[in-house]
C-alpha cells in the first residue's frame, strides 16, 4: 500500500482542483478584485472574503504562501521543544485553514482542532479542501467575530495568521488577550514588512506580560533590539507557483519567496535558539557572513571562515531564519 502523500502535496493538489470549470479570465479576475481590497485601508467592518469565487481565488492564490510562512513558524517553534506536540488547536482568524493543515504538517497525527473566522463563505471552503487530509477530518468550522466578546475554550496551541493587520487595535489586543488566556502556546504570522513586524512587538509584548516566554524566532524574551522604525524582523519562505500565480502575475518563475514575521510564545519551558540568522547569509570567497540575533540582546554581524573548520561548512549550508549554530 503507498504511504499517505504528506500535507503540502494534498493540499497542492487540492487547491489545483478548486479552479477547475472556472474560465482561467474569471479566475484572474477574481484574484485581481481581491488583491485590489487587501491593498485598501483594512480592517474593514464586513468580511473582504463575500462568496465563493473571492474565496477561492484567496485559496488559491494567497493559501500556499500562507501555509509556508505558518509551516516555516511552527517548524521553527518545534526545535524549541522538540517532545511537545499539541493536543489541541484553534486556528483564530483561520479562513480557508492554512495554518491546521501547517499544523497538521509538523506535528502529524489526529487532535481537536477549530477554526474560528467570521466569513463563512471561507469556512465553507476550507471544510471541502480539508476533506483531502485525513487528519482535518473532523475540524470544527466556527463562525464568530474576534472582537471584545471572544472567548476560546482552552486548549494547547492558537495560531493566528494574517489576521493581525485586518483587526482595530482594540479588536488586536483583545485577540492575544484572549489567545493567551486559552492556550499554553500562541504562535503569531504577520506578514513581513515594518507593519507587521510592528503588530507583532505589540503582541510580543503582551504575551510577555501574560506570562508567557518567547521560543521563536527572538534568542530571549528581552526587548527587540531593533530601534524601532530602523528595521524589522522577518523571514522568507519558498513557496511553488501555480499556474493560475504564473497567470495573474506573468513570467515563469516556478517558485516565489513569501516575506513574514513570526512570534512563537509558550508557558512551558522551550530552549530557544542560542542565535537566530536574521537575514540571507552572504557567501563570499573563503567567507560567509551573517547577520545574528543574539541571546545577549543585540544584532552582530559574524564572519565565518575556512579557518572555522565544520562551523564554516555548516556556514555554507546555513539559511536565513536558521538557528546558528546548527544544533
Ligand atoms: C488574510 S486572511 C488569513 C486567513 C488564514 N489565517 C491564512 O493564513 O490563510 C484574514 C482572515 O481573517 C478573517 N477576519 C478578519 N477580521 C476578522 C474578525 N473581526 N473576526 C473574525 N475573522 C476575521 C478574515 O475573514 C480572513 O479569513
């Protein structure tokens, strides 16, 4: 019997699907018109995602990079805790269900799982495309509004991705609130600009406040060391276009980089990195550079050289958003 394919391939090949009848014409058109209410002003008072056409151009346009950011998130959270596994997930702000089938990618296996958005047009979809992974099976698709009034039953980790920057100040700060209350881990996206780099310090800052310590990406639970408005924190991640991205945005590329931020916050003990590369290592002759966030709060730059033996060829290897040294 073939072993079951993992998560990333299913929901590939079921976002491929979710297309299908749908004139390629429509299919751009529906992404343009989404794309177009992402770059207005949010948050907004009513759900962007309205019906199904702009939810599966969301799907399938937005949902494979959103996935490779929270994957890359949560991957990065895991090597702070390598025995925990969450017994328990809610995906607030979840839409289609990017970050449980994330979840689903890292820590495999079947666990209680809700997804809490107020559009139920998303919802709705997220259900069909989950019905292509086994351990989404029994997903609970809840509709409610993150505002003031939320409250969550507890349960062991709650993601939120994408979602910071569509939510008032108020609505932001009553969602980690609300997070921190229920979970024993809060892993937060953003995506990677100085606006989602500055939601998340917001977020940092309050978890800290509620107890919890940081695990990733930051080497301490101290203040970011980045003078605010200087420069901000993110990452990338490498995600495959399809053919209807190679439609909307032209050219051929196969792949393309998704730039996020991330925080990954736990009450229980996770080792973080000793360092975190922050930026893409520079490869020179005989030398790589990188760029460290270290445990001692500060950003240094170090050189690695041949005369650094192994520590130089795992240099070489090494990527941005790695912890440094390899462990
Ligand atoms: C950019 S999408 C991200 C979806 C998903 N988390 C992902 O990473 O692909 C933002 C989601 O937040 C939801 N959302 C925005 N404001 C909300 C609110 N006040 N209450 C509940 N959901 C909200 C939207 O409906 C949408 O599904």
């Amino acid at each position: 019997m073939n072993a079951p394919a993992p998560p990333a391939e299913n929901l590939r090949a079921a976002l491929a699907g979710l297309l299908d009848g749908l004139p390629p014409r429509q299919a751009s058109q529906a992404v343009e018109r989404l794309i177009a209410s992402y770059r207005g002003d949010t948050p907004t008072d009513a759900p962007i995602l309205r019906d199904r056409a702009d939810v599966a151009a969301y799907a399938a346009y937005r949902m494979p990079a959103t996935f490779e950011a929270v994957r890359s998130a949560l991957e990065a959270f895991a090597e702070t805790a390598p025995e925990w596994v969450p017994g328990g997930h809610t995906d607030l702000g979840g839409g289609t269900g990017a970050a449980a089938w994330a979840v689903s990618a890292v820590w495999g296996g079947e666990r209680p799982v809700t997804v809490l958005d107020w559009a139920e047009p998303a919802l709705a979809l997220g259900r069909e495309i989950a019905a292509a992974n086994p351990e989404l099976k029994d997903v609970r698709w809840q509709r409610s509004r993150i505002g003031a009034a939320l409250t969550l039953e507890s349960t062991d980790l709650v993601t939120v991705s994408y979602v910071l920057n569509e939510l008032t100040a108020a609505d932001r700060t009553a969602l980690v609130d609300a997070a921190a209350a229920a979970a024993q881990a809060v892993v937060i996206v953003e995506p990677g600009t100085p606006g989602g780099y500055a939601r998340l310090i917001e977020a940092r800052d309050r978890l800290i406040t509620a107890g919890f310590r940081i695990a990733a990406p930051c080497p301490h639970s101290a203040a970011c060391p980045i003078a605010p408005g200087t420069d901000w924190c993110h990452f990338s991640a490498r995600v495959s276009r399809s053919s209807l991205h190679r439609q909307v945005k032209g050219g051929s590329l196969a792949y393309e980089d998704e730039k996020f931020a991330y925080v990954a916050a736990a009450r229980f003990p996770a080792e973080p990195a000793a360092n975190r590369i922050v930026r893409r290592p520079q490869i020179r002759k005989g030398q790589v550079l990188l760029d460290l966030c270290e445990s001692e709060p500060s950003l240094r730059r170090a050189t690695v050289t041949k005369r650094h033996g192994d520590l130089y060829k795992a240099a070489r290897d090494a990527d941005w958003g790695d912890a440094w040294p390899p462990s």
